[in-house]
C-alpha cells in the first residue's frame, strides 16, 4: 500500500513532473513564464502539450479540458478527446500547444452581466500556467482563464491574478524603500477553512427544499440541538470517519494540502483546513475542494451541504480566509517578529492593511453577499455584517503608544500555571483570539470570517488584495518623495492609525451595544444583506480604484453587480416557489389527514360512550383546522409577494423588493408549519424532521 508521500500529488502535473518529463532548456524557460510573469514561447508550449498528454495518457487520461471559473460561482468545463484519425483507419493521441494555451468555449450561456449578447457566442479561454494541470475523472483539467469575444473578463480567475499582480508591483515598491532589493515578488497566500454539514441521502432525497435550494425551508427545532456543545472537537462518528479518509485521499492525489478535520458546533456539522498556498492556487484548490465533498459524500451513501445556513437554530457555515503576503523568498510581510514596536516594515503594511478594510468595507462586505450567507452574519460564531478588525493587546498597544508618541512600555510574557506538575508550562500568547470579529489579526496573517461556506474566495481576495493594493501605492508615492524616509515614515504610519483607529474593536462583535457604537458613534457601515451593499460596487471611489489599479474595467464591475444581483434574486424566487409548492401539496394535506383521522377517531369514541370529553383529540383538531387555514392563507400572501417582485422596472428594484417583502413573506408561512409540525403525528409528516437530519448519520 503507497503511503502518502508516494501518492501525494501523483494526479497533478506539478513542478517535480515537468522537471523530469522536459527538456533542460523548455522547463527553465517556463518556469520563467510561471514565476517571472515572461511571455511563453509557442515553441515552449507545444514540447508543454506534448509531455502533459503523454502523462495524463500514462495515468489513464483519454480527454482534456479547459478547466474555468465562470461567474456562476461554481466550475465549469468541456471535454475534448486526444484522439485524432490517422490514414490507416486507426487513431493517435495528439495535443498541441495551441490546444494548451487557448480554448473555445461557447460564452452566451454563461452569466455575463450585459457584457455579452445572447447571440454573441464565442469566448476564449487562456491557459494559467501558475496552476498546476491535474487529472479528474479521465481527463487532464487545465486551469484557464476565460474571457469574452472582445476581451473583458468573464470569470473570477482574471480579476484575481490581476489583483495579484498589483499587489506585488505596489508592494516591491515599499520594500525597496526599505532596502530590499532582492525581492522579485510579493504573493498573498491563503488557506481557507472550509465548514460542511453532512446529512444521508435518504433523507435528503426527501426534502424537496434541500434538493432545490440547498437549505430547509421548513423545519420545527429538535429537542436537542447544539446547547450542550458536545458535538464541537467531538469524538468523530464511523460513517464519517470513513468519508474524511476517502476524502483526504481523493485530495491529497491532486496535490490540495488537506490538513485539519474536525466536528464542528452544530450537529452533523465539520471542518476541513488546508496549509496556505498562493491565493490563485488555493482558489483553484478550494473549488475542486467543494467538488470532490459532494462526490465522495455520493459515494457514502450521503450528502455534502454547503449552504450557510441549512438548518435555522444552529450555526451556519463559513470559510474563514486566512490571507497573508510574503516575499518569494518566503518573508512573511505580515510577521511581527520579536518586537512589533520596532518592526517599521511591519507596521506600515499593517497600517495598510488596516487603511485598506476601513476605506474599503463596503467592498469587503459585498464580496462574501449571496442570498445564503445573509442568513449566517450576526450569530452563531459568524461575524457581524458590520466590518471591523480584531488585532489584540499588544499590538493595540503598539498602535496607541505611535499614535500618542509615547515610550511603548511592552507586553510581558506570562507563564501559563496549570496547576500540574507534570504537564509542560509554556508560555501564554499575548492575544487571545476573537471568533466575533469580521477580520482578525492572529500572528502573520488576517482572518476573513465572513465567507460564506458555499463561496469562491475569488472574490473576497480580489477585493482584499486590491484594497492593500491601493493603500501601499498611497504611502509608496509619499515615501518615494519625502526628503526624510523616516521622519515621513513615522508621520505616514501615525496618520493610518489617527485616521482609521474607528475599525479597531476587540471585543465582543455580537454586543448589540457595539453595534449601536460602530454605526451611529463611528460611522461604520451595517449592510445586512446582498440587496443592501451590491449595488455599492459601483459607487465612484470604488470603481476609481479598482479601475485605475487595473482590476476590474468600468464595464466589468456593472456586469459583476448586476449578476451577483440577479443570482439573489433567482435564489431567494427560488426559495418562495419552492415554499409554495410544499405547503400546497404535501404540509397541508398532511395535516388535514392527520385531523380528519383524529376527529374519525374523536367520533368513534363517543359512539361508544358518548359522554367521552375527549378534550385533548377536539383542541387539537381545532388548533390543526386553525392552523391550516392560516397556512393556506400565508401561502396566498407569498404567491402575491411574488407577483409583486416579478413586477419590478430592474435587478436593483428586484432585490429590494425581496428583501423587503418576499423574505418576510416566506417567514411568516414558516411559522404555522413549523407549529403545525410539533403537533402532526410523525407518520403523517410528509418531510424527514431535523431531528432525523441533524442525527441521521451514524
């Protein structure tokens, strides 16, 4: 049996591959294309094509495609095979270069936000040699970028390697300043935790909600949830256990660094982390990620869920973004060190990390908006729609000491007594860590809590690196002029900290008390849902940056705003449709035979004894005939709720529309189900309940 290290990564055709299988000369010059952003020779990408088909064939390979991030949020990709006819009847496997680096795919289907018309078919998709090409099912998956007929982009990919690119340029600029010349790039990293619930798929199948929109739409609270925390780091159930192992292996064959699994809080509820990689890669990686849950959970006799909030009453899931930056020679940028007060270079790209969450919440915040994750913020161990940073004591400290230029008095180091002689002492951290707080400092990088589980972390990164972007490329034109490095230096970091203190909050985010602080005492933002905060996207200063750093073009963010938009709204439409259809037919119909049977029964006894009170079987046959007509009437308010919303002039109305009308619409139905399915006998009920969900896996 191959142990991990063997097969670690033996369905990818990463560097150790290409080193063996290239010539001398081919290899380095495309590590040159790869690591120094050099134009690839066509030459170069033939002798690629040639030793990438012949693995893949080797491993069983018998089609490519042209792997891509569309705006759908999800993957998306189309098969060709590598045989082509030779003169004798037979075939041979065959692939070129040009076949490698460009791809035609058909673009009319896939959302573009005006910028392409229904008729205007052609796209082109573009070979991302900083992704390794793996194998998946047969076929060798090559990572592209994908992008319309006249050129803007249609995916999340090319946004984010050119965030990445600005990054760097605006970064090299500032360590130059402060003597590094050897540095050729700076790469922001990731790795993203990814929470999951696990259900069967019997039960699954059984849920008309779960099949359509990924979430219950129904549901009364079961008798245990997750009040005792005993779920949380708890003993991992067999079946499981068995799903995480397949699981890792699956990843692990595609090079995807698995690292840590784990129960979390909510019942059925887990964890999977990855070891950081380049933010590119990791976006890669965390696509195939969610791909590979789903299908090894099929496999399992189960379902993967990855909606932010599946189950009311218990937490929802989330993708903690753990984002950092480095030099390629491996500096972490955002690294302390011993003496954080000392650090200048540490300090400035803190200060412009800090600079860049304030000036730019809004973009933060409608970057993780989708219909789900505005169910998950504000509870339940997810950050606050409110957007603040958590960076702890000490360097609060730090901060407030530069801010006042007075003497930094230190933090000591204190020894943790546990009280046993035996166990080993070692010393406490000088931050505890927040799991409130929307974006947190916690030792060489920044915590994003606010994904959502079911999202591309394209998108948050994109934002994010473009924001820092901007905030470097400010202090890099000061500091290039400046007469004194650093006096101008001092003065610079200073300023950040005077100017942007208002984003820095440790305590407790879920206090509605700091709610009320952040929003009417510091002028925080509180967009609480998608139709709140997309259409800020376009508002002037965002578009100036994202533009001018040349991240996203005028025309590609009103595409992106009207597509996130519209995906909200088919989301929730979706949701109220689906919620109709289930009253109707199956919850109604229950509850009406479960009271017909019980006032059958209520009869059948008096015609015994007719002095039977039988109190209990009448009230509850009228609390049931009550409750039905309340449904019923419900169920009328959100089929007109839904006239109302098609009824609107755009996609900025639409949302509006239904955040205001058509979400509490569809709550109000809920209620009386609910209530209705606490006092339905269980046979009756047409839906597996959440006690069966949440504890059906064994």
């Amino acid at each position: 049996m191959s142990t991990v290290p063997e097969y670690f990564g033996s369905l990818v055709f990463d560097d150790r591959v290409m080193r063996s299988t290239l010539p001398a000369d081919v290899y380095a010059s495309l590590r040159k294309t790869i690591d120094e952003g050099r134009e690839l020779d066509i030459g170069v990408a033939n002798a690629v094509a040639q030793a990438m088909k012949d693995w893949a064939v080797s491993h069983g390979a018998t089609h490519f495609t042209h792997w891509f991030q569309p705006l759908t949020g999800i993957t998306a990709e189309k098969h060709d095979s590598f045989i082509s006819p030779s003169p004798d009847g037979s075939v041979i496997m065959e692939f070129s270069g040009k076949e490698l680096i460009k791809g035609e795919p058909d673009a009319s289907s896939f959302p573009s936000g005006g910028l392409r018309a229904t008729f205007e078919a052609r796209g082109y998709t573009a070979w991302d040699p900083t992704s390794y090409a793996f194998i998946k099912d047969k076929s060798l998956c090559i990572p592209t970028a994908f992008c319309s007929y006249g050129g803007p982009a249609l995916d999340k990919k090319t946004p984010l390697l050119r965030s990445m690119e600005v990054l760097s340029k605006e970064a090299l600029r500032i360590l130059r300043l402060f003597g590094n010349n050897t540095a050729k790039r700076v790469v922001s990293s990731v790795g993203p935790e990814q929470e999951y619930f696990l259900i069967t798929k019997e039960m699954y199948d059984k849920r008309p909600d779960l099949r359509f929109t990924g979430r219950t739409l129904f549901g009364a609270k079961p008798p245990k949830g997750q009040e005792l925390d005993d779920h949380y780091f708890g003993v991992i159930k067999p079946g499981v256990q068995a799903y995480m192992a397949d699981l890792n292996d699956e990843l692990w064959k595609l090079g995807i660094l698995a690292k840590t699994e784990h129960n979390e809080v909510a019942p059925a509820q887990h964890e999977l982390a990855p070891i950081y990689t380049t933010t590119n890669i990791a976006t890669d990686h965390n696509q195939l990620t969610m791909e590979i849950m789903q299908k090894v959970a099929a496999k399992h006799g189960l379902v993967c869920l990855l909606h932010e909030k599946p189950f009311a009453g218990v937490n929802g899931s989330g993708k903690h973004n753990n984002w950092s930056i480095a030099t390629d020679s491996g500096q972490n940028l955002l690294s302390p060190g011993a003496t954080p007060y000392e650090n200048a270079q540490f300090l400035l790209f803190l200060c412009a990390v800090i600079k860049a969450v304030d000036d730019y919440q809004d973009l933060l915040r409608l970057s993780v908006a989708t219909a789900g994750n505005d169910h998950r913020l504000g509870a339940n161990e997810a950050p606050p729609a409110v957007i603040s940073i958590f960076v702890g004591d000490e360097l609060n400290a730090v901060l407030e000491a530069i801010e006042k230029d007075i003497p930094y008095e230190g933090t000591k180091k204190t020894q943790m007594k546990l009280g046993v002689d035996v166990l080993p002492k070692f010393n406490r951290d000088t931050t505890d860590r927040n799991r409130t707080s929307p974006f947190a400092f916690t030792g060489n990088k920044f915590e994003f809590r606010m994904l959502g589980s079911s999202n591309s972390i394209a998108c948050a990164n994109i934002m994010l690196n473009a924001a820092v972007a901007e905030s470097l490329r400010i202090y890099a034109d000061r500091l290039e002029k400046a007469e004194d490095f650093e006096t101008a230096l001092h003065e610079m970091i200073r300023k950040t900290i005077r100017d942007h203190k208002r984003i820095i909050f440790n305590g407790n985010g879920y206090d509605d008390a700091w709610i009320r602080e952040a929003t009417e005492e510091r002028g925080l933002l509180n967009y609480r849902t998608t139709a709140d905060c997309m259409p800020h996207l376009l508002d002037e200063k965002n578009v100036k940056m994202l533009t001018s750093l040349g991240v996203f073009t005028i025309e590609e963010m009103r595409s992106r705003r009207d597509i996130m938009l519209e995906n909200y709204c088919k989301s929730v439409v979706i949701e109220a449709n689906t919620m109709v259809d289930m009253a109707r037919t199956q919850i109604i119909p229950a509850i009406e035979a479960f009271a017909a049977d019980t006032a059958r029964s209520v009869a059948a006894k008096k015609a015994v004894a007719a002095e039977l009170p039988c109190r209990y079987e009448t009230g509850l046959v009228r609390t049931l005939t009550g409750l039905i007509d309340e449904i019923a009437g419900k169920t009328d308010e959100l089929e007109a709720a839904l006239l109302t919303v098609g009824g609107a002039a755009d996609i900025v109305e639409e949302s509006a529309l239904i955040r205001d009308i058509l979400l509490q619409a569809m709550g109000e139905l809920r209620v009386p189900c609910d209530k209705a399915e606490m006092l339905t006998a269980k046979s009756y009920w047409p839906y597996p309940t959440y006690s069966d969900l949440l504890f059906g896996v064994k």
